[in-house]
C-alpha cells in the first residue's frame, strides 16, 4: 500500500501537528478531513524512494532471474550468449 503525506489547508493543531502520512490502499476514496481533528486537508506531493547505488546487472544475475541474455553478433543479428 502507498503512503500518502498530507497537510491541514489553514491553520495548525495540537491533536495531527497540521501534517501527517497515512498507508491507504490506491483504491481508497481521498480524504477531504483529518481523522484527528476533522479540519479540511490537501494531499501533499511528496517523494518517493529511489536507491541512490545501484549495482549493474551481471549476465550471471540475469540469467538467474529468468531473462534471456542476447550479444550482438552484426547489425541487426544476435544470438543467445
């Protein structure tokens, strides 16, 4: 399930701190109050996570994981390694 960031849209309160983040399924109806305090909300645009390293795919890996490995042999011919 995503998680969704939301803010009150004025003011701020002591019960919800004015932002806070659900987990809700995609197919949820949006929320137009807070569930603490009942104030009116927009759902914020927030990031989202993307690992900062990325280790290369190996042809061992790939093939380990089901995919068919290709080399280029001419233009427009490969073959299957």
């Amino acid at each position: 399930m995503p998680l969704y960031e939301y803010e009150l849209c004025e003011g701020d309160c002591v019960v919800c701190g004015g932002a806070f983040t659900l987990k809700r399924p995609i197919t949820a109806k949006p929320l137009e109050k807070c569930p603490a305090c009942k104030r009116a909300i927009r759902k914020k645009i927030s990031n989202f996570f993307t690992p900062s390293i990325l280790k290369p795919l190996s042809i061992t890996d790939a093939k380990k994981a089901g995919f068919t490995v290709l080399k280029k042999v001419s233009k427009g011919e490969y073959e299957k390694q």
